[in-house]
C-alpha cells in the first residue's frame, strides 16, 4: 500500500469518527456541552474546538495558507455543538480533498508552519501523520468525558480496515461514498 493511499483512507475515517461522534452527542443540551468535565479541557466544547482550531492550522498549512499563526491565534471557537460540527464537516471534507489529490511526491513536499516566531517544515506525510494522531488523541477524549453522561460513546474506531466494511455501511451511505471509492479495489 502506498503511503498516500493510507492517509486518504485516515482522512475518510476522520470524516467517518467526527461524523459518529457528533451525531451521539446531538443528544446532549448546550449545558451539556459546556459542563465540566475531566480531561486535558475542561468540556466537551473546549475539548472538540481545540481540534477543529488545530484541523484548521494544519489544514491550513497543507493547503499553503497565509496568515497561518494569525489565524489560530484568532480562531472562534463554536458555542454550540451544531455549529462545531458544520465547521468540522468542512474542515474534515477539505482535508479529504488534499489526501484524495496526494501522490508520493506530495507526501515529501515541504510544508512550511508558521509558529509566529520561526516557520516549522516538515514534510506533508509526517504533517497529516501528526493531525491524524492529534484527532485520535482528543476524539478519544471526547469520547471519554461521554461515558460520563446519558449519551453512549459511540464506537470510533472501525473504519481504516476494508474488512470492517460491515460496521460502516449506514455512515458511507450518509457521507454519499462507497468501499470502492475509499479503499480501492
């Protein structure tokens, strides 16, 4: 398998977990949302705008954006989880553009970070590896602080092997995708 054809399937199953996630949490009021809780963030809504920030930035700098520093440091978070999640859906699809386009020379294109005080470059396979354990990372945790309300976490953790196609059949149908497309022949 080429290194490019696993990060489009990370971005897929990125959509796939954002998507499973939020719909379990649609369950939960705006108080909900922002009651403490235990984690690194306080709240589910801290917990899941810090991602989306971070989406944003490293997205961001896949895609050659300017003002990269500017721009998280002035990033909204979302009040309620209806706009987190639309705001997540786009971030989510336009990372899943760039790893649909990502061929072996641009999983080793340089991709330049800006920190405010230095420009970071590493190359955009160790970027996206970076973002995908970033959101493995704080999902989990979102997941976690769910265990502590009326709302199931949901099962997140089944969609980069082919062979677990029978557990995604309703979220490829929702999202408009098929096996095919995602995994290849």
């Amino acid at each position: 398998m080429r290194v490019a054809d696993q990060l489009r399937i990370q971005a897929h199953a990125n959509r796939l977990a954002n998507r499973r996630l939020h719909e379990a949490m649609a369950a939960l009021s705006d108080a909900e949302f922002h009651a403490p809780r235990t984690s690194f963030f306080p709240t589910l809504a801290q917990t899941l705008n810090h991602l989306l920030a971070v989406d944003l930035y490293y997205i961001g700098a896949l895609h050659g954006d300017a003002g990269l520093a500017q721009n998280y440091r002035s990033f909204a978070p979302a009040a309620t989880l209806a706009e987190l999640a639309a705001r997540q859906r786009e971030s989510d699809e336009r990372l899943i553009r760039f790893c649909d386009s990502l061929d072996d020379a641009g999983c080793d294109a340089l991709v330049d970070m800006d920190r405010g005080t230095h420009v970071q470059r590493d190359r955009a396979g160790h970027v996206l590896a970076h973002l995908f354990m970033h959101q493995t990372h704080h999902r989990g945790q979102a997941h976690a602080m769910l265990a502590g309300t009326a709302v199931a976490p949901p099962q997140l953790d089944e969609f980069l092997m082919p062979s677990d196609a029978s557990f995604r059949v309703a979220d490829m149908a929702a999202l408009g995708w098929n096996e095919a497309e995602v995994y290849g022949a």
